[in-house]
C-alpha cells in the first residue's frame, strides 16, 4: 500500500460557490484505478463527491475524466503509473472534468448536450434501400471488415474531451460522431452513402474542420482512431465520389496532390488560389468566390512578401525536383491501379518477426485484411 | 556525425530562414548535413488522406534515399516526422506491404530496408537531446540566453500519436523543446498552447477554427510572459508568425510576439548573429528578442 495523492476538481453549481480543488491521500496498491481511489474518497470521506462510473473495467465508457492534463478512463488508469508521469507535478495525480463538455457536477460532464448531440447529427442508424427483407441482411463478413475499428467505439467521449478543434468551434461535429458517420458509411448496406458524405463535406464544421491533431487517436481507450476514420470520410468523399464541397476541402486535397505531382516538392505560392478554385488555377481567378478568399488573404500574402520571407520570384518560379519524374511515375502506378490498397494496423496488426519475407501471408490489400481478420489477428494485434 | 539532411519543403519555400538558419548552426553542432536534394514531398497528412499506398511508397523513397548516404534522416519539421513516422510504421509493420511498396521503388534502384536499431529519422529536436546530449550542448554555449523566457510550441505531429513516435523507448520526448530551452540559459514558460494545434492544416478549409487556435496560443503565450516562441515546425511557424496580424482579429486583442525557429534560438546561444539566422525576415518583428540578447553579449 502507498499513499497517493490527489488533486480533484469540484464543482456544485447548486451551492453557488466557484469550482475548487480538493487535495487528497488515498491508501491503496499501486496497480488499483484512480477510479478506485476516488470511490475509496466517496465512501470513507465525503460521499458528495460526484463521478460517474458502472463497469470499472474499461468497456462501459461512462468514466471518463481528464488525468494529468489527459482525456482517459478513471477505471483504466492505474495510481502507480500516473504519479509516476512527467506531468504529474510532485507526483500529484490532477483529476478533472472532461472538456468541450459543461460540468454538471464535480466530475460529471453533460454528454447529452454536446456528445449525443454530435452523434444525434450524423443520422447515426442504417438507411437501407427498399423494403426491409424477411429476414436479416446478408453481408459477407469481409466487406464490414473496414468498418470495425469504428465500431469498436465505447462513447466514452474521451476524444469529445480532447478535440482541439472543438476547442476552437465547438460546432465542429467532432471525432466521435464523425467516427460514427464512418461506421454507416462503409456500411455495404446503407443506400445514402453519397448523401451522407456531402452532407458531412458541405457542413462548414464537418470533416474539413478537423485539424489533424492526433488528440483524438492518443487519448482513444479503444484505438478507434477518430481522426483516421475522418480522414477515411475525405477520402472517400472525394476519391469516389469527387464532392466539390463549399469548404475548399476537395480544392485543397486536389491542389496538393496535384503540385508534388508536377514539382515533387509543395509549390507553396500555388496552393491557395489552386484550393479556391477547386483545384484549377485558372478557376480560381475567374470564379467570385475564390476571388473574394484571395482577396481575403491579401494582407497576409503582401506581409509575407514585405517581411522577406517570401521570395516573389522563387515564389512564383517553383524548381521542379531534379528526380521530378520518378515522382511522377509513382503517381502513375499507384493511380492507374483503380483501387486503392490500405494497411490498417488495427486490422492487421503488426509483424512480431525481425525477419523479412517472413510468414506466409497473403499480398497487402482488402483480401489480406480479411484473411487476417477471420485469423482472429484483429483485437490482439491492434495498434494505432 | 554525419545525417541525411530532409529539410523538407517550407523551410526551401516560405520559411527560408530556417533553411539558412539549420545550415548556420550545423558546423556548431558538429553536424555535417547531407541534404537530400532528390527527395520529395512527406505529403504533410494531405497525401495521406488521398491515397495510402501513393504516400507510403513516396516517403519510402525519401528512406531509402537517405539510407544509401549510410547515416541516419535528420529533419527540421515537425508535419514530415509525424507524416514520416506514420508511413514508416506501417512499412516496417508488414514484410508483404513493404516489398509491394519497394516494387515502385525498384525501376530507380532505390529500396527501403525494414528500419532496425540505429538507422533512425529524427527531427533536430531529438537530435539534441538522444544524440548530440544536453551536457554537450550547454558545453556549446557561448551566449547563455539568460533572462529570455521562451515558450515551447512543439506542433502536434511530433507528440501525438505517442505509440509510433518513439515514445515507448524516449517516453520524455514531449518534454524535449523545455529541456532544450533550459540549456541554452533560456527560461521554458508553462502555458496551456505548448502541445496544441497551431491550425495550420484548416486555414483554408475552416480559417476561423484555425486562426482562433493560433490566436489563443499566442495570447495564452504572452499573458504567461513569454518574450517568445519557439517551434520545431515551420508550419507552425507559418500560422503563428505569418498569419499572426490576421489571427488578432479572431481573438480580438493585440498579439506581436515573435516566434523563433529551432535552430535560430539554438544558434543565438551558441554564438551566431541575429542576422546570419534570418531573423530579419519574420512577419512580427524580432527586434525585442535581439535587443535582449545584444545586452547579454555585452554584459
């Protein structure tokens, strides 16, 4: 048994006082939860104290907190290991409430009026086409394998919590209910795939407002990856369906691909009036809209330009790469394939063996992802 | 020690002070610097999103490149790491993927071996800390920065996801850039931007989300004091710097506060002059940081 100690956020909107810290000294094993230590709290001290748990073994998702700063499981998070941590200051272990989310109570955030609300957003149940059959639907295993990582979401709301973007928007629909969206969108069985990606494109706080910040894949007890699963909607919003979306999502996605095509390095001084413009440099100097975005970004470019840092005439000479060509030529083998190939580790985990050529395994691709799968590689191998 | 040098694409484009500023402090530091002029674009998660395979095999060639110099990858930017790091993972997870992968390789001669043990891409910050050591770098110091408060901004691709960016084996990673702070004299200020977004990746797809985040970090900055940042990332610096005059709208307030490059705050202390690291061609003025450190040489 050892002594950790505790710094609790508290907060009782009924008492009318501010939020506060508590300090606490929990006698237990190093190896038990901070869950256990603030329940250990609530029975022996002060039984107000309030944070929601059930399972308190990681597969509910009803405590999540913030610990040292990080969006996690009360229930999965051992004392020994967060006192332990760099960010535990003097080995004192911070809990508090969950961010992006009003407090209710001490731990207690209101999932209901942005979690559920986000998921509530994405239509998230199966539309499928006509009548519904006799009998249950009929999918071969492999064409659900993609979308297992979404579904292996808890709605803990850790990713909720952790979401930088909707620090800054809290409209953005977020990375649990777009990891949502995912799990119908690759569903074989809805009908609306199309509609619901347009939808999620065109939305101004939809899959273009997400930042790529990672936060949502480090803090993700479940390895659902969020963010991939956001950039998996992109991808397939403009690579199957080709939606030109009022964001300038698929303008941006398009210009970049396109200029390390030609240059094999970023032409910089191309890409924002390429991403107005849909990807068309000559649109985007016709088109009003682009138009008014350069326009908009004046200042900043004639800044840029006074400042030094940006050369106009290497800015708008850009070398192409010496080895331009081979780049081009990847492009064209990998493009003129018709599909695309992906290695999802949470899939296929990760090759234990040191050796090349090692392990009879089947060629990288959708077919190999679901060999391995049906091999039961799935949940043990999973890392993201 | 020699490394195969990945400036990556803004440091040769919008942020050449940087560029120059690595290859000022270079001969300093003992790093001779064998830059990769063939190699190409990390695809900075944009590539990503588009096609896998296509980003893989490009940053394989980027690897593979590098390993035919016989050392180990440097880079100067936070995006190409996390960008790097994400395809390198996945080539060095499967032995069938990765010779797929070197198929598109193999017309230029070029192969990308699975990565053990010391062949390694680092970012500078990295470097500094695991192979050059912060004991050696304070021996390098000739002008201890003293009195200047910095902020770190590390930028997310270099401390998220921790699982494939070393973490397991250099658990204190996320703290590198306060470590560094520290021994170059200079004070690391705490403040809640350090480890957040910069934005950069939305700015011309959600600008309000984006420049409301660089705004917050920079007030959040300076309310701590900071005289300063400092970011291993140019596109950080690119929508902290660039794009801070327009950034103080959506945060309504005045902000003016310079961000340094790596190796600018580096090569101050070890003795180069403001002007030999391009601090002249920054968007918000460097002047207050110079001043500064024109009284520490004095004094």
């Amino acid at each position: 048994m050892s002594d950790f100690a505790l710094k609790v956020r508290r907060y009782d909107p009924e008492s009318g006082e501010p939020a506060y810290w508590e300090d606490m000294s929990i006698e237990l094993e190093p190896e038990r939860s901070v869950l256990d230590a603030i329940l250990k709290y609530k029975a022996d001290t002060d039984n107000s104290l309030a944070i929601r748990c059930s399972c308190q073994a990681a597969i509910c998702g009803s405590c999540g907190v913030r610990i040292n700063g990080q969006s996690r499981l009360a229930c999965n998070t051992q004392l020994g290991e967060a006192s332990e941590e760099l960010r535990a200051h003097d080995g004192t272990i911070v809990v508090e409430p969950m961010g992006n989310m009003p407090v209710l109570k001490d731990l207690i955030v209101d999932m209901d009026a942005v979690h559920w609300k986000k998921v509530q957003r994405v239509v998230p149940w199966l539309l499928p086409e006509g009548d519904p059959p006799e009998r249950e639907y009929i999918v071969p295993a492999e064409s659900m394998i993609d979308i297992t990582q979404s579904m292996a979401c808890i709605q803990c709301g850790a990713c909720v919590s952790a979401c930088l973007s909707m620090e800054a928007d809290p409209e953005f629909i977020g990375p649990a209910a777009l990891a949502k969206a995912y799990r119908f969108v690759g569903d074989p069985r809805d009908s609306q795939t199309e509609e619901r990606l347009r939808d999620l494109a065109e939305d101004p706080h939809g899959i273009y407002d997400c930042t790529h910040c990672f936060a949502c894949i480090e803090v993700c007890p479940k390895d659902v990856a969020p963010m991939s699963q956001i950039m998996r909607l992109r991808r397939r919003a403009i690579g199957d369906y080709g939606i030109k979306d009022s964001n300038n999502g698929y303008g941006h996605e398009k210009a970049f691909v396109d200029l390390v095509e030609k240059y094999g390095t970023l032409h910089e001084a191309q890409l924002l009036p390429k991403s107005f413009g849909q990807g068309s440099l000559i649109r985007s100097q016709i088109d009003p809209d682009s138009l008014k975005q350069l326009a908009g970004s004046f200042p900043t470019v004639i800044a840029g330009l006074k400042s030094g840092k940006v050369n106009p005439i290497k800015a708008i000479w850009h070398k192409k790469l010496a080895d331009q060509k081979q780049v081009k030529r990847i492009y064209n083998e990998v493009e003129s394939r018709g599909e695309r190939i992906e290695l999802n580790l949470y899939i296929v985990g990760e090759d234990p063996s040191d050796n090349e050529g090692e392990g009879a395994q089947e060629p990288a691709g959708g077919d190999r992802a679901g060999a391995d799968a049906e091999a039961g590689k799935s949940e043990e191998g999973a890392i993201q | 020690m020699k490394v195969a040098y990945w400036p990556g694409c803004v440091s040769r484009g919008f942020t050449p002070e940087l560029h120059g500023s690595m290859a000022a402090v270079a001969p300093k530091l003992d790093l001779e610097l064998v830059e990769l002029d063939r190699a190409n674009c990390c695809g900075a998660g944009v590539i990503a999103e588009h096609n896998q395979e296509l980003v893989d095999t490009l940053n394989a060639r980027t690897f593979a490149l590098a390993q035919a110099t016989g050392a180990s990858m440097m880079n100067i930017c936070s995006t190409c790491q996390g960008a790097q790091s994400e395809c390198q993972q996945r080539l060095d997870a499967d032995p069938d993927y990765r010779e797929m992968i070197n198929s598109h390789l193999e017309p230029e001669g070029l192969r990308y071996e699975r990565a053990r043990g010391d062949w390694k891409n680092k970012n500078l910050l990295w470097m500094l800390v695991e192979d050059i050591g912060l004991d050696r770098l304070r021996e390098k110091v000739v002008r201890p920065l003293e009195g200047l408060r910095v902020a770190p901004f590390y930028g997310c691709y270099i401390v998220r996801p921790t699982g494939r960016l070393g973490y397991d084996e250099f658990p204190q990673r996320d703290f590198y850039l306060d470590f560094v702070i520290e021994a170059l004299g200079a004070t690391a200020v705490e403040f809640a931007g350090s480890h957040k977004c910069c934005g950069f990746p939305v700015i011309t797809m959600a600008k309000t989300t984006s420049l409301r985040q660089a705004g917050r970090h920079l007030a959040d900055a300076i309310d701590a004091g900071a005289d300063c940042l400092v970011t291993p990332c140019p596109l950080c610096h690119l929508n902290l710097d660039l794009q801070q005059p327009d950034a103080e709208k959506f945060v309504e307030r005045e902000l003016g506060i310079p961000v340094l490059h790596l190796p600018q705050m580096v090569g101050l202390a070890l003795g180069l002059e403001p002007k030999e690291l391009g601090m002249d061609k920054h968007v918000v003025k460097t002047r207050d940081v110079q001043r500064k450190v024109a009284e520490l040489a004095a004094a």
